[in-house]
C-alpha cells in the first residue's frame, strides 16, 4: 500500500500530520489479549495527540483524564475495582462507557503513579476495554517505584519526535517517501533527485520532527516562528526541571542541558560540561535528563559479541540529543541563512549528521523496543579509533560511520575491522549509494548509503547482505 493510499492521520491545528507509529497501535488495539498500554516518551512528541487520533480512528470515545491537570481524578481509582471504576466514570461523563466503543486514556500518570498498580486488575477483569496510559516524566516513577509494578500485565510503547518519512509526508512529498521505502540497491539516482533528497535532508535538520512546530512548518513556511517555536519547548523543558522530584543541583542542570547540544557527536568527558562540580553531580544531572528523554546516552560496548550491552563500558559514552530540530536551535543556527548557504558549508556540521543518523537508529528497532544505542571507540595513544555506532542485525554486529559530506577517511572503521569478527559495515554520508569491498587488511563489504535513506537501514542491509 502506498503512502496515497493511507489514510490515518494525526490533526494538528490546520496541518494534517501522518505519523507511522498509528500502525502498531491500530494492531494493539485490535489484539484479543490485549494489555494495557504504557506509551513513554518526552514531553512534545505527541503522545495525547496520538492517542486521541487512534480512538478517533477506531469510532471510540476518548474517555480521557488528565491526572497532572486534576489530581483528583486519582480518587476514581481508590477501590482498585475496574467494574466499579468505569461506573463511577460513566456517571461523571454523563455516558455509558460501553467497552466495545471506548478507549480509556490515563495521561499524565507520572502525577498518580500508584495507579498504574490498577492496570493488572483491567487486564486481568476488564480485558475488552483498551487502556493507553501516557506520561512525559514517567521514568522517574518507573525508576523508583513506590508500588508494585503489574509485570507481565502491561506493554510499554516508546514514542520519540516524527521520522524524517514522515516529515516529508507533512510537507507533501507522498510520492518520495514511496520511492525511498521502495529504493533497490543498484538502482541509478539522477543527480537532480539526490540533490533535491539531501536539500529536504537539510531542511528536517532545521526544523526537527517535534509535532508542533512541522506542522507549522509545512503550514506557514516560516523559519522565524519555527525557532520560536523551539525556544519554546526548550524553555518548557527546563521549566520541568523542579519536577525532576529530588535535585541536589539545580543550576547545574540548567547549564548541563544547555552545554550538551555543543558536545554531540564526541564521547563526553564530565569536565566538557562544567569544572566546578564533582563528577558524581554532573552524573546526576545527566541521568536526570535520560530519565526526561531529553537526551539518550550512547554507551561505548567492545563490539565482540552478543547482545552489544553486555560488553558495555557506562563510563564511555556521548550523547544523541532529543530532537534534531531542538539541538539546531539550542546552538543557535539561523534556518534561513543556512538553507541559503552552498553545500559546502552545511555538510561540515559531522555532529548534526552523526544526530541525524543515531535519532532515526533509536526508532529502528520498532516503538516496543527501550531506545539503546551503542558506539565503539579505542582509546590508544598512537592509535584513537572511534566507530559512530555499532549495530546488532540478526547475529552479526555491523559497524557505522556517519559523515556529513560526500568523502572522509575510513581510518577507524578499518581499525575496527582488523580487531573483530564482523565483515560487513556501513556508511552514511552525502553521496549516491554504492556496495563495494575496500582495499585494506581486513576484508569487508561496505554498504554506503546517502543519509536520507537513513530510516531504511536495515532493509537495505537486508538486500545487500543477500548480494554478497
């Protein structure tokens, strides 16, 4: 089925977004066993408005409560009872609350954590009726729970900022992202194509994937408001902070936050993000972060076997931050003059490339899966070698390289090759794909895709696995 022909679709203000994930949810939904639905994700990826979409789809009604906003809507679930529950709940919503055509959506739940110890009985006595719970700052309570965690009797769902398909959707470019999911290796890309794929690479840059501001973008166009936009959430974000429960540090966080987007694409030294404070604070303050899905920690693993965290070194590591747009705007680029500015100038930014490529590897592994991502460095006097990202397919583990122009050295690749068992890798970079074996000690298939076939990673690694 083509993009033309789908028609689920997330509203927002005058702009229609399609979002992938509305998929996987349609088929939870439609599951016999089905558990309730815990959706996890940062504040502004969309998480209501998801859920709200996919009751719309499915002809439910939303029966929607807001424990951040009315905390008292907590008092629903003292008896623990879920036929009692949605007793009580029809009468307060003046309406039968009729299983087979409504959709109960607990958002915000971080605020009354305890209910989730409620979802067990929903699954286990009122399975017909779908449950979606949803929280911005849920980690925290899932890191220190003070209740008992149903186990087994829920699903979690990880949701992150649009993809970058589905962004060219929002803007109208139906027919390209066709032919990206639909790409074969060994196909011909006319230059004029590739140019205009790379340009729209650069564009998602600039405006990021957060909900809001594309569909602002792909309604008024505007560079200025979308940084407002930006500075917006960014804002928001911090504003969050105090929620965060037991800070020690503040400050620090605020400074560590607003050090980080500078540091992408380097492994993190705790000293690159403030020389006053002990490390054991900047620790802090960064796992505070994690915890807020602002940003993920990519942890250095020795690449020598099965699965890639289980040989993972935690005190190496760099950081993917949450949203490209955000990180563009937390440096302070300026949209328009970049998007004015020759080729050359742009594909310099390796960080913003290497972001690029490691927010679109967080999602490959599908919404069920707890985003992981991992890198490989060798830290040797007289031989520094770091891979961007080691990835695990099937039972082999593939090295990634990230440039942001069309050439660059290999040098570490290389190295990684001669140290390990692995003879297939990948490289994302600027130019028109390509399969080949490069000359060097170690032999090898390289797989080099342009970045905007990013999201299409692993099926393409799937055809030229075959090829070879």
């Amino acid at each position: 089925m083509s993009i033309n022909q789908i028609k689920i679709r997330v509203n927002f203000e005058m702009t229609v977004l399609y979002r992938s994930e509305i998929a996987a949810l349609s088929h939870w939904i439609n599951k016999e066993n089905r558990k309730p639905l815990v959706i996890r994700g940062a504040r502004q990826v969309g998480k209501s408005t998801l859920v709200r979409r996919l009751a719309q789809e499915h002809k439910r009604f939303c029966c929607e409560l807001n424990f951040e906003r009315n905390p008292e809507m907590a008092d629903f679930f003292i008896s623990k009872d879920p036929k009692k529950i949605m007793e009580q709940l029809s009468l307060y919503m003046k309406r039968p609350l009729n299983p087979n055509e409504t959709l109960l959506f607990l958002d915000e739940i971080q605020a009354a954590p305890n209910i989730l110890e409620v979802l067990r009985y929903f699954y286990e006595e009122h399975r017909d009726l779908p449950v979606v719970c949803a929280g911005s700052l849920l980690d925290f309570a899932l890191a220190a729970p003070t209740f008992s965690m149903p186990v087994g009797r829920i699903e979690y769902y990880h949701l992150g900022p649009l993809s970058f398909e589905d962004f060219l959707i929002a803007l109208g470019e139906n027919v390209l992202v066709d032919w990206i999911r639909s790409f074969s290796i060994g196909t011909e890309i006319p230059l004029p194509l590739h140019g205009k794929c790379l340009e729209l690479t650069k564009l998602f840059w600039l405006v990021g994937g957060m909900p809001e501001i594309v569909a602002h973008y792909a309604q008024h166009k505007n560079f200025q408001e979308v940084n407002n936009l930006q500075q917006n959430i960014l804002q928001t974000y911090q504003d969050d902070f105090y929620k965060y429960g037991r800070i020690t540090h503040l400050p620090l966080l605020r400074k560590v936050f607003k050090t980080i987007p500078s540091t992408v694409g380097n492994t993190l030294k705790y000293v690159h993000l403030d020389r006053e404070h002990k490390s054991a604070q900047i620790k802090e303050s960064l796992e505070h972060l994690h915890l807020a899905r602002l940003i993920h920690l990519v942890y250095h693993s020795s690449a020598t076997g099965l699965p890639l965290n289980a040989t993972v070194n935690s005190k190496i590591f760099k950081v993917v931050f949450v949203d490209i747009g955000l990180l563009c705007a937390s440096l302070g680029l300026d949209q328009l003059e970049i998007m004015k500015s020759p080729e050359a100038l742009w594909i310099n930014r390796g960080s913003l490339a290497e972001q690029f490529v490691g927010q679109t590897l967080l999602t490959l592994k599908g919404s069920y899966h707890p985003p992981e991502l991992f890198y490989w460095v060798r830290e040797k006097t007289q031989a520094m070698a770091e891979v961007d990202y080691v990835w695990q397919y099937k039972n082999t583990i593939i090295p990634i390289e990230v440039k942001a122009g069309k050439t660059g050295r290999l040098k570490s690749l290389h190295y990684f090759i001669q140290e390990k068992p692995w003879s297939f890798s990948v490289r994302f970079n600027a130019d028109r794909p390509s399969l080949l074996k490069p000359e060097t000690t170690g032999s090898y298939t390289l797989l080099s895709l342009p970045l905007y076939f990013a999201g299409q990673m692993e099926r393409l690694v799937e055809e030229a696995w075959k090829a070879t």
